[in-house]
C-alpha cells in the first residue's frame, strides 16, 4: 500500500497519538457564548486534543470548552473542514489519564 506523504507530515506534527473511536463517544463543546453546549460525536482522540463531527455547521468561536463528564478543559479549534473540527486541549493536556 502506498502512503500519502502529506499524511505522514501531519502526523509527525502531532504531540501524541490519536485513537480512532469513530463516533462511538461524544463530548460536549460548550461555545461560552450564551449557547447550549453542543453533544458532538468523537472521531478520535489524544491526551492533547480531539477531533469531533460537529452536529451542524455551526459557527464557533475559536477558544471553546470541552465538557467530559464532570470535567472540562479549556480548548481551541485549530482546523475545520466539512462539519469536522480538530480541538487542542490548551491546558490540563494529561489530566484525562493521570
């Protein structure tokens, strides 16, 4: 099989390995703008971030809270593409496993 060499150079840029999941999970994005937070399926994960397949195409404000159970972490959408957000945790990046 032949690798896409651009998709090595995106996973070279990530800080930890992601776990595919492929919606099985959801999270919540809270928005903190008034709105209810969103339910949003999760695509995969890591200690530093998620991806997530926003329930509509919405429109979100850069700097978002990520809701898991009781927890929650500060977070930033760092990319968006058809529905599909990338969320980096930007603080608390370990305190998922630990």
């Amino acid at each position: 099989m032949r690798r896409n060499p651009r998709t090595k150079e995106v996973s070279d840029r990530r800080g930890a390995p992601r776990i595919e999941v492929g919606g099985a999970y959801s999270m919540r994005l809270d928005p903190r703008d008034g709105r209810e937070p969103l339910q949003c399926p999760v695509i995969d994960y890591s200690v530093t971030g998620v991806r997530l397949k926003l329930p509509d195409d919405v429109p979100l404000p850069q700097d978002v809270q990520v809701l898991i159970g009781e927890m929650s972490h500060n977070a930033r959408i760092v990319w968006r593409k058809d529905g599909v957000i990338g969320v980096d945790f930007i603080d608390e990046h370990h305190s998922l496993y630990y």
